[in-house]
C-alpha cells in the first residue's frame, strides 16, 4: 500500500472563470488568470488500498479523523472514479482532507482541496505526471479553478480549444512579485448558489456575451501588469471584472445575488483608501466575501480598515504563493 500527502493552495482569480461550454469537464468560455496564495492551503493524504477495495472519505479536525461532511464526500468520491478512469487504476483510496485555514470562516474553497486530492492520488499511485496533466485532472473534479492551483506565483487557465489545451499555464513564479490578498469575511455560511448553479446559469444573462467580447483586453492588460509588476495597471482591471462578474451573476435568470450589506460597505473602505492614497484593490468570488489586493508595504493600514468596516467579522491575511508540495506530515 502506498501514500501520499500533498499540501495544495487556493488562488485568487484576477480575470475569471465564469461560465461553461462544457460542465462535465469544466471547458470554460474564457482564459483566466489567478494569483496562487500562501496560506489557504488543504492538506490530502491519500492512501491507495488493493483493487475493488472501497473508497474512505474522511475529515482531519484537531480532535482526529472524522467521517466527511455528506456533500464534500460526495464530490470526493466522484472525483476518485473519474481519476481511477482516467490513470486507469482499480485500486480503492483511502482520502483525508484538512484546510489550514477555518472552513467556518466563509472561505471552504474546493480548489485547493481538488488540487490537493488530484496530487495526492497521483502519488500515492506513484506516477510522476507532468503539470499540464494534474491542471487537467485536477479540472476534472468540476471545480474548474481546481486547474490553476496546480502552480505556484501567477497562473493562466486558457480556454484551450482541444481538452488536453485548458490546463493551467506559469506566468511568472511567486518570488516574481509579492502581493498581499486581504479576505474580509463578512459571511461564513456556505454560498446560497454554487458556482456550478452559476456557470450554467452565465450564459442567460444578456451581458454574458459583452463580457467575453471585452475579456481580450481585460486579459492582455492583466498580463501585462502582471510582467511590469504595475499595481496601479493591475488593480482597476481586477475590479472591474469582478464587479463584471456580479453583474452577470445579478443578470441571470434566475438571477443570483452574492452579495451583502457589508460586501458594498467594504467596496466604499476600499475606495476609500485609494482616496487616500493607498494601492488597493477590491476583487470576489461567487460569494459576498472581499478579497482587497495591496502591496506588501499597506498591508497593515489595509487590514485595518477592513476589520474597522462595520460587518466584517474577520479577515484573512495571505498573499502570493509557490504551489503545492509535499512536504507535510500525513493525516493519517
Ligand atoms: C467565481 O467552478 O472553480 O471563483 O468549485 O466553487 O471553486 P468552485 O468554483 P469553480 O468556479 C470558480 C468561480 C470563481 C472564479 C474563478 O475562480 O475563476
């Protein structure tokens, strides 16, 4: 029997994956860009057993390994069949799953934990695969943004017209250029709409086609700053296509509404800083918590004023970071 622990980490995308042309397999519309952080991290270890063997699904917590929350396991499970269909293995898994940062803090993130299991499945199979193919499998879990966590710095998801084409790409490694991802939580319940629910729904809305007609640009300018190390490039573009992101959320139909009170009191803290002088930058995911960009120099003014807004119940400090690896201690 062998095993494998991998530690995987979240991103925070800067152009976004949002919208479909293949669920089942996560083929987006568009190309997407991330920033892979430090600090959010799931921990897999993944055991493989004998073949026919049946799959475990557990959940490390400080007390000890507990059974996995119904739906997580469910999601898990499915992966494993698509990877032993995919590495063509019969063997069953043991899987244990741990994030380092709260899961109550609103922030659960199904990246790093799909990249996480990917990588540590793959190992305790003992492949040595290269990058592209575990953004590929890791994309097969269904939780696209799943791809981009493979690598570390900052990462482009192409839309790939073949599906061995949409699997994660390095733009420039993490020590290229620090920067610090600030998560104001102002909710910790799990999203009311999944981003799967989303995706589907993106294409109804009537500004899901303007969306990707201006995307060129908006993707061109992201990399550009990205190489120039330019804050000032780099932040209008990430709020604007976040903001993009809600509008066509909002503009559905059904129509989806991530946001809160205080998601929009933290938007006018942001502002307010630049109105200060200060270099930051809101963006989201399909949830009412604010991610706010900043150099590592205002992190602390930044923090500050976020925990200051008034529903901000705490905030996460991470910023960029080298990707995966296996250097942790196994969950079981
Ligand atoms: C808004 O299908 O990857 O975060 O499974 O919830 O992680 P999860 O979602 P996924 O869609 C990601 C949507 C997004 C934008 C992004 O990260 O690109």
């Amino acid at each position: 029997m062998s095993k494998a622990t991998v530690a995987a980490p979240a991103n925070i995308a800067f152009v976004k994956y949002w919208g479909a042309r293949d669920l089942a397999r996560a083929l987006p519309y568009n190309p997407s860009i991330s920033m892979t952080l430090a600090r959010a991290v799931s921990h897999s270890t993944v055991e493989a057993k004998s073949e026919g063997e049946v799959d475990e699904v557990l959940w490390a917590e400080e007390a000890g390994l507990a059974p996995a929350p119904p739906n997580f396991a469910a999601r898990v499970l499915r992966h494993l069949a698509v990877l032993r269909r995919e590495l063509g293995s019969h063997r069953g898994f043991r899987v244990a799953t741990r994030n380092s940062f709260p899961s109550a803090a609103g922030m659960a993130s199904s990246a790093s934990g799909f990249a996480a299991l990917t990588l540590a499945v793959a190992g305790a199979l003992e492949r040595t695969l290269p990058v592209a193919e575990l953004s590929r499998l890791a994309r097969l879990s269904g939780s696209g943004s799943a791809a981009r966590s493979v690598l570390g710095g900052y990462v482009e998801w192409p839309r790939g017209e073949a599906e061995n084409e949409a699997v994660a790409e390095l733009l420039a490694p993490a020590e290229h250029w620090q920067l610090c991802d600030l998560i104001a939580i102002v909710e910790r319940g799990p999203k009311e709409v999944s981003s799967l629910d989303g995706h589907q729904r993106a294409e109804s809305s009537p500004y899901f086609q303007r969306r990707l007609e201006l995307l060129g640009e908006r993707l061109a300018g992201v990399r550009q700053a990205i190489a120039d190390r330019d804050l000032d490039g780099l932040g209008p573009i990430v709020e604007e296509e976040a903001i993009d992101l809600h509008l066509i959320a909002m503009s559905s139909r059904p129509a989806i509404f991530y946001w809160q009170p205080a998601t929009l009191r933290v938007l006018a803290t942001v502002r307010g800083l630049r109105a200060a002088g200060v270099g930051a930058w809101s963006t989201m995911d399909a949830g009412p918590n604010v991610h706010v960009i900043c150099r590592p120099g205002d992190e602390a003014v930044v923090a500050a004023a976020l925990a200051d807004t008034p529903g901000v119940e705490s905030v996460f400090r991470d910023h960029t970071g080298n990707g995966p690896h296996g250097n942790v201690p196994p969950l079981f």
